[in-house]
C-alpha cells in the first residue's frame, strides 16, 4: 500500500513539473483517461481522480455560446394556389348562382349563396382545428368572406398537413387587421341589410 502511494505521489510530482512547462488548456478539455470534459485549469479529473498531464491533453474544445450556433435552416413545403380547383368552383358557383338568380331574385340567390359560404367557414374553422392547422379561424373566417378564393386553397391545405401556407398562415401587422375587421364589418352590414330588406316584391 505504502508503494502504491509513493508511486502516486512520484507521478503527480512528475506531473507537477511537466506542467510547469506545458501550460494547461485555457479552455474546457477532455480528461486524457476517461474523456470526462473538465474545465480550464483541472489538474485532477472529477470523475476518475486521475492527474491531468498537460502534455496528454488533446485539442481543447471551445465552449459555444448557445446564439453562436446557427440553426439549421427548415425548408417547409409551401401549399401552392390551387388554380385548376378555383377554376373548377368558379365555374360551379356561377352556374348555381344564374340558376338561383333566374328562379329565386337576386335577393334570395345572395342569401342562398351567403349561407353556404358561411357554413363552408365554419367547417373550415371546426376540420382545421381538428387536423391542427395552424390558423383555424382565419383559414375559416377567409372561407366565409372570400370563399371563392380561400375555400379551394384550403382544401388543397388540408391534403398537405406538413406543408405551410404563409399568405394565410403567417403572422401580420396591425393594419392586416383592421383591414380584415373592415371587411367583416363590411360583409355583416351588406348581410343584414338584405335580410331586413328582403325580396323585391314581384
């Protein structure tokens, strides 16, 4: 036991004067035994008890700062305007609404049209909350208001979860809003006051 001890006690000497002309790391290193990482200056690893020969230390590694990493840059597919759906419902929506016009008044057919374009919203709003679209009520309330535009960009949406949608999606400023709160106040008055009105007597 005596032996071992001065054995230790010869190493850590030897070490001792090494060190006077080898510098230890100014910077975090791995242990040269166990590869523990110890802080600048360690003479002794924490982990193993072992003495630390500078002479043995390896490439220091520098500590990075966490804003000092640069993330990698996330490439999301973007859901694209659905042109051959609009044109498709563009054409559908103008049919039905001659139909309606030439058997209902326009009054009727605005009504008519109105609350389906409404119910297409509020199921927008209620399948995107449910599939965790980001954006569920303006992906519904844009279906309600400009339905001709919005409603086929979102079924073309919802068949691509992973992808992202940053015209309807994305984050916007204050006048973004008020112009979305004057076109609903828009569309609320023009709804009511064809209701109050009615048809045309005829």
């Amino acid at each position: 036991m005596s032996d071992r001890s001065n054995r230790w006690d010869r190493e850590t000497e030897e070490i001792s004067a090494s060190s006077r002309a080898a510098d230890f790391p100014s910077e975090a290193f791995a242990c040269p035994a166990c590869g523990q990482m110890l802080g600048p200056g360690s003479r002794v690893c924490a982990v193993c008890k072992a003495p630390i020969d500078p002479r043995n230390v390896g490439r220091p590694v520098p500590a990075v700062e966490p804003d000092t990493i640069a993330a990698a840059p996330i490439h999301l597919e973007r859901v694209r305007f659905p042109w051959g759906l609009f044109g498709i419902l563009l054409l559908a929506r103008l049919g039905v609404a001659a139909y309606l016009n030439q058997h209902q008044g326009l009054s009727r057919t605005f009504l008519i049209l109105g609350a389906f374009e409404i119910i297409c919203g509020a199921w927008v709003c209620f399948d995107a909350t449910q599939r965790g679209i980001p954006k569920a009520f303006r992906w519904g309330l844009g279906s309600a208001l400009l339905w001709i535009l919005v409603f086929p960009w979102y079924l073309s949406r919802r068949r691509k979860p992973q992808a992202a949608c940053p015209f309807i999606e994305a984050e916007v400023g204050p006048v973004t809003r008020v112009v979305f709160f004057a076109l609903i106040v828009f569309f609320l008055i023009t709804f009511l006051t064809v209701i109050i009105k009615g048809p045309p007597p005829g």
